[in-house]
C-alpha cells in the first residue's frame, strides 16, 4: 500500500469511529486523557533516552520537566475540568424575543490533525490532545521525521494505552506532511516555522479546514527601569538557553537600560556557569549547528562585541539589525543584549516589529509594566520569570500576526478544538407572532416602539 493510501485509510478509520459516536460521554474522554498520562508517567525513562539519542545529547531534567511534566500536567488538567467545560453555557434572551431558552452547547468537530516538530518532539506532539480528546475528537498525528526514536516510542506508546479509532499516529518526511496537510480535516493544528505554517494554510485551504498555527518569531525580554538585575539574569539565561536555545518561546534578545549592560553581563555570565556548568543540550543536527555557526561568525566578522557565557552559550552585545542574528528568530544558543535609553524607545522597537509568540517583563514599577503590557502586541506575556506563561494549564496558549493563530491549552483549547453550537429554544406563549403579517396599525406602531 502506498504512502498515499496509508494516509487516507487512516484518516477514514478516524472519520468512521467519528461516526460511530460522535459526541463521546466525560467517563470515555477522562479515559483516554488518563491512559495517556499514565503510559508517559510508566516509559518516562524510555522517553528522556530515545529524545536524548535523538538530539545526540539533551539534559535528563529537561526532557522530564518541559516534556514529560509539562505534558502530563496537561493531560490530567484537562481530566479533572471537562465535565464542566462540556456543560450547556446559558445566554439571555433580549425582553422581544421572550420566552424562550438560549444557550451555547460544545460539540466535538471531529478529525483533527496534529503536526509536531523536533524541537520538543514529546510535548508538541500530545500536549494538543489534552485540549483535541477533552473536546471529544479523534487525533491523526504526524510527530517529526527528524526524532524518528521519540515518534516511534510515541506511536508504540499511543497504539498500547488507548483503543483503535481514537489516536492514529503516522511517519514521514515533507512529502508526508504537504499530504496530510491536504486531508478534509474538521481542525488542523501546525507547529513550526512561519514559513511551514504558510504553506500549512495553503494546502488546507482547498478543504476550507480550520487552522491553528503555533509558530515564532523573535521573542524580546525587556528589562525595566528599577528591575531586580540578578533575578532577570537568572530567568533569562535558564530561559534561553534552556533546549540550547531551542525552544520556540524562548527570550530571543534582551533589551535593557544601556547603564544596566556591564552589571547584567555579568549576573549572566554567573548564572549560565551556574546552570550548565560542564555541558548543555545539543544544537539539534548538523544543519542547526551549521546554522548557529554562521549566525555567530556573521557577528564576529562585523565587529560585533560577542561574550562567552559557557559551553556553546555566547551574548552579542548591541548588534545592528541587519544581521541575521538580529532577522531571523535566532533557535541557537545566542543572545543579543540590546540597550536602550528610553522605555519608550524600547516598546517602539516591538510594536515596530513583527508581533511575536511571547514577551517577557522584568521589573518592580506596576505602572510601568501595566505601560509594556498594554502598549505591545505578543502572543503571551510572563512577567518577572522566564517561559512559565506556557505552562498554566488554564491561561491559552498561542501567537499573533505572523507568529500564530488560535489557542490551545486548557478551556481555551477545549473551545478551540469545539464547535460551540448556539441553540435557541422557543417558550409559551408565542408572544412574536402578534409581529408577523398581516400587519395592521397597532402592529406597526409595536414594531415602531421596539427599534426607538
């Protein structure tokens, strides 16, 4: 059977079981959330091996917490909420159209598709389900061709923990993905590149599905006025170089009052020793450690003042913006520190720039983070930390602009992942047909009297 026709018979066996039942009770969905919890939390070891053999080298702690945690966490919230999500949501009825009953029911959509991509091959890949079986769908899931260990452990683990027509796990490369982009999805959720996500859009399109595009871009940390410097240093250098870099919410440059450079500089360089002190987690392949290569000698030969912080760590102090380092989002271990000489030179500069996927805050003054917060577009914010916006289970998760589209995570991705279907209910007496023709003049000066 051709690659082809795996894809679409996996896809109709999805679609059949849709079928079959279409609106799941809270007892099946909190099963297969807990069965997928329970099967991470059993083969963690085996996880954290097969992600480390597959990076060639990825500390223990972060696979258990930003994979294994993180995702568990999002499997057994979303077991412990649904019931309540699933509930009728009341809506008022406007005095003219009374009586009558209104509200919003959640119903599941259907199929959806899931595209994970290397970076956090666990996570990205069965973080989503919390939100997509909460909501009562099936999953077709397409984990990376690059972490071909992690997909297999994930297709093992799904196909032993959960029963046939819920999760369908399939492989391959790009050719694989344009296909699965292409399939009549109810919903296709991508994660990856802006440029990916473009075409993601593109092939499903044809079939008008849905999308939520979960992309980048360059993420600032800005440093207030006033900010605790060690405590910033501390939550940016875990932040950033945290995945080597890699991670698609990771602070991408820093901006800071420009008397602040030296004292920062070094509370980072202390932090970075601190945290990684013998080695870090590896550039993923060659062609990123190529990559991270060029970024860092385009600096070096343009005369830029470029820091050794540790390991493959490195700070490059003031770079101009025509870099690559400073156009692209940067996915390495290289952090650009920016200074400023007006807060208001610094929010400029993001609202300038493309809107990206989070924004970071450090500082003490409320008004001047209320300032930041209110006068900025990004996808998420954490203030005074590092990351951690992403993982509160109840706050969504997701871009704006060119750095994604839609939500997940919690309630937010339950309604996401949900056709929230409006239901009018019609009361007794049938007070609207005095309104309805044939009309004489004391209808006509009712309807008169409602639109005054």
């Amino acid at each position: 059977m051709s690659m082809h026709d795996q894809l679409n018979e996996a896809f109709t066996r999805l679609r059949d079981a849709v079928m079959a039942d279409p609106n799941p009770d809270a007892a099946t969905r909190r099963g297969w959330l807990h069965a997928l919890a329970d099967g991470l939390a059993r083969r963690q070891g085996d996880f954290v091996a097969a992600i480390d053999a597959d990076f060639g080298g990825r500390l223990a702690h972060e696979t258990l917490f930003a994979e294994l945690f993180v995702t568990v966490s999002a499997l057994r919230h979303s077991a412990s909420r649904l019931k309540g999500w699933m509930k009728r949501r009341r809506r008022s009825v406007p005095l003219p159209l009374q009586p009558g009953r209104a509200w919003v029911q959640p119903q599941p959509l259907g199929v959806v598709g899931v595209i994970a991509p290397w970076n956090y091959p666990l996570q990205l890949a069965l973080c989503p389900l919390a939100c997509i079986l909460a909501a009562g769908n099936r999953a077709l899931l397409k984990p990376s061709e690059l972490t071909p260990r992690t997909t297999a452990l994930i297709a093992e683990m799904v196909a032993d923990v959960l029963p046939p027509g819920v999760v369908t796990v399939v492989t391959g490369g790009p050719d694989m993905g344009e296909r699965f982009s292409r399939l009549p999805f109810d919903h296709l959720l991508f994660t990856g590149s802006t440029r990916v996500g473009r075409m993601v859009m593109m092939a499903a399109a044809e079939n008008l599905t849905p999308v939520t595009l979960e992309l980048g871009g360059k993420s600032p940390a800005i440093i207030l006025p006033g900010a605790d410097l060690a405590g910033a240093a501390a939550d940016i250098a875990y932040g950033k170089f945290t995945n080597a870099g890699q991670t698609c919410v990771a602070p991408d440059h820093v901006l800071l009052p420009r008397a602040e450079m030296e004292p920062f500089l070094a509370a980072l360089r202390a932090k970075v020793k601190a945290y990684f002190p013998t080695e870090m987690s590896n550039v993923f392949g060659e062609r990123g450690r190529q990559r991270a290569g060029a970024l860092l000698s385009e600096a070096v030969e343009r005369g830029v003042r470029v820091e050794r912080l540790a390991a493959s760590a490195h700070a490059l102090i003031d770079p101009p913006d025509d870099l690559a380092v400073m156009r692209e989002e940067i996915f390495a271990p290289l952090l650009p520190i920016i200074p400023y000489d007006r807060v208001e030179d610094a929010l400029d500069r993001i609202r300038r720039g493309e809107r990206p996927l989070a924004m970071y805050l450090f500082g003490r003054d409320r008004a001047l983070i209320d300032r930041a917060l209110d006068q900025s577009w990004a996808g998420g914010v954490t203030v005074n930390d590092t990351l951690i916006h992403v993982a509160v289970d109840s706050l969504p998760f997701g871009g704006v602009g060119p750095s994604g589209m839609g939500r997940y995570h919690g309630q937010d991705g339950f309604d996401n992942f949900s056709h929230l279907k409006p239901v009018f209910q019609r009361g007794w007496p049938r007070t609207d047909r005095i309104i309805r023709p044939p009309l004489n003049d004391l209808h006509r000066r009712l309807l008169r009297w409602l639109v005054r």
